[in-house]
C-alpha cells in the first residue's frame, strides 16, 4: 500500500526543547490527521487539518495543511517528558477515480520522540 | 462512556489454530477498520467496513477474514492461513458529521497483542 513519507524517523531532545516533524507526498490529500501513540495502546488523535493552508493548535502543538496540499508539518512546543511517544501523520487521497481510496487512510512509518529531563 | 473496546488485551495461541479478535464501538460510527502494527511499519489495513453487512479487503487481507453484522461490531479472526500472525492489532471506527457528511478522522480503541507460540 501506499506510504507517506514521514521524517525524522526518531529524534532525541531536552526537555524545554521545541520539536518539529513533517510528512509529505506526491499526491494531493484533503485531510491531514495527526495521531499520537503510546507504547502498547492505540493512537490518539492530536489534530485534524481540512484545508490547504490551515494552522491549527492544540496546546502545545501546532500543525499546518501545506499550501500544495502534498505535506504537512506538526511543531510541539516547550516539550516535556510525557511528550515522550511515536507520533504518525495520516492523509486522506484527493482521487476522483477511485472511490475506494477516499475511505482509507495513508500512513506515514512514524517519528519517535524521546525527551531528556 | 462512548469508545471503542479491544478484547482481550494480550492473547496467546498455538500455531495452527484460529483466533476471533474483539472490536466493539459505543460512538454510533458506520465505519470501521482493523490494521496491524509491527515494529518500524507503521500501521497497515486489512480489512475495513463502511456499512453492516459490507466490507471490503485492505493491503494485507490474506489469512484474515471479517463480519459486520451489527453496527457496533467488528470481530477479526486471524486463521492458520496467515504465516506471520504475531502483532499488535488496532481497531479504528469513523463517524459522519452533524450533517450527515463522512468525516475523516478515524478513533482506535487500546489495541491487542497477539502471540502465537
């Protein structure tokens, strides 16, 4: 199945530090999603994106639909330990073709974030 | 309190044997998904459904097989088919708006572990 490409793969920072991770695409999305995932549980969704452009926050996170609408960054803000986590980006396909890829997502592999106190 | 419960958490069977995975939904959501999760591959689809009695096959359907007979239900059985059924398994479900419109945000429940020895 089809990938998005999600980087950086782990990152490694101190507490207080800002962090910053991005997917991207060839192909054009209508959404964005952000999902944060504990070790052992399922993902929690952090932030939902639903226009080209559109900033979105959610306490210390801040996520961006990107204007071409093939990539989307996500920015936490101040971390702090419980930041700790796999965080994923997902998409959903702008395709007038196939109607079957409007009811699935694409995932991106995932950025590990640890942090230091 | 409305959610989406996995049962049972951690689950251990014998090669060769069938085994029924859990997913029950109190959101009123027409969709669900299942996907596994294996270290470093994200998340992959393998079977979904839009509507009761329908589904449809995701990226990795082979040695699974799924019903949808009540809306709030979604039992996954791995069988003896499927070479490599070691994995996390997530069940996701999808609502619509107040409008009736499909959103695209999917919510997963806690997730099962699944050995087999």
């Amino acid at each position: 199945g089809q990938q998005l490409n999600q980087s950086p793969q782990s990152m490694f920072i101190q507490e207080g530090e800002d962090v910053s991770m991005n997917c991207t695409s060839s192909s054009i999305f209508n959404t964005w999603l952000w999902y944060k995932q504990d070790p052992g549980e399922g993902p929690v969704l952090l932030i939902a994106l639903y226009k080209a452009g559109e900033l979105t926050s959610n306490g210390r996170l801040t996520a961006q639909f990107g204007i071409t609408r093939k990539d989307s960054f996500l920015n936490i803000s101040a971390s702090i330990p419980s930041d700790v986590g796999i965080y994923f980006c997902a998409g959903q396909l702008q395709d007038f073709y196939n109607a079957g890829n409007n009811r699935k997502l694409i995932w991106g592999l995932g950025t590990s974030l640890a942090v230091n106190p | 309190d409305g959610g989406i419960t996995q049962s049972p958490k951690y689950l251990f069977r014998k090669e060769g044997q069938n085994v029924t995975l859990s997913c029950e939904q109190n959101l009123n959501h027409d969709a669900m998904y299942w996907y596994r999760q294996d270290p470093g591959q994200g998340l992959r689809l393998i079977y979904y459904s839009q509507i009761v009695n329908d589904f449809q096959k995701g990226d990795i359907a082979e040695g699974y097989s799924v019903s949808r007979e009540k809306k709030e239900s979604f039992p996954l059985t791995v069988t003896s088919a499927q070479k490599n059924p070691t994995a996390f398994y997530l069940c996701a479900s999808k609502g619509r708006t107040a409008t009736g419109l499909a959103k695209n945000e999917q919510f997963f429940g806690p997730g099962t572990r699944l050995t087999v020895l």
